[in-house]
C-alpha cells in the first residue's frame, strides 16, 4: 500500500491561514490596549473628582478647582447638608473613532471642613 503525499498540494497554507488570522488578531489587540487605555482614565477621571471635592470642602476658589481639570473634563461641585460632592464627566473614544464615543463619570464626596 503507497501513501499519497499532500504535502506538495499544502505547500504555502500556513501562510495564507497567518495572512488571514493577522488582521482580526491585531485587531483584538488594538481593541484590548484601547478598553485598558479607558480603564486608566476612568482611574484618573475618580482621583481628579475626590481631590476636587476635598478641595471644595476646604473652601477653595472653584475657579482654582475647575482650573485643575483637562477641557474634555466638565467638573460639577455641589453642596448637600455635610456633603461636598464633585461629579466629573469625560467624554473619550474607543480606538479614536467617533462613532465608539461614550462618557465615564466619577463622582466622590468630601465632609465640609469643621464638622
């Protein structure tokens, strides 16, 4: 019994198949680095909120707080009973495209000085 070789009939596969598998992986890759680039501003987006509202509970000038922040960022500071509270607001793209926009937002609360 002779065995058929298909190895003549395979030759240049592994290539067409990575040529055809590179784009989606590189894709998933880009995909992942812009959801984790987000995930970072969101951390930032939560840091910059609670010192503003530390900062306004303090008493300082909310031109001074809201000088502090990056023009894609809108600050709202308001005041409740013993509460401070600052709720920030960030609009970003995933992969720089504008149809993938959305908002994250952040919000922390400080106690008035003096209570």
């Amino acid at each position: 019994m002779r065995l058929k070789s298909k190895a003549k009939n395979e030759i240049g596969s592994a290539t067409a198949e990575f040529a055809i598998l590179m784009p989606a992986i590189m894709g998933l890759v880009l995909v992942m680095i812009s959801a984790f680039s987000i995930q970072i501003q969101k951390f930032q987006l939560i840091q910059q909120a609670a010192t503003a509202a530390r900062a306004f509970a303090r008493g300082e000038p909310v031109e001074l707080i809201d000088s502090w922040f990056s023009a894609n960022t809108d600050i709202e500071l308001t005041d409740a009973r013993q509460f401070v509270c600052a709720n920030a607001i960030r609009k970003v793209k995933l992969l720089d495209l504008e149809a993938a926009s959305f908002e994250i937002a952040a919000q922390h609360c400080a106690r008035e000085s003096g209570l």
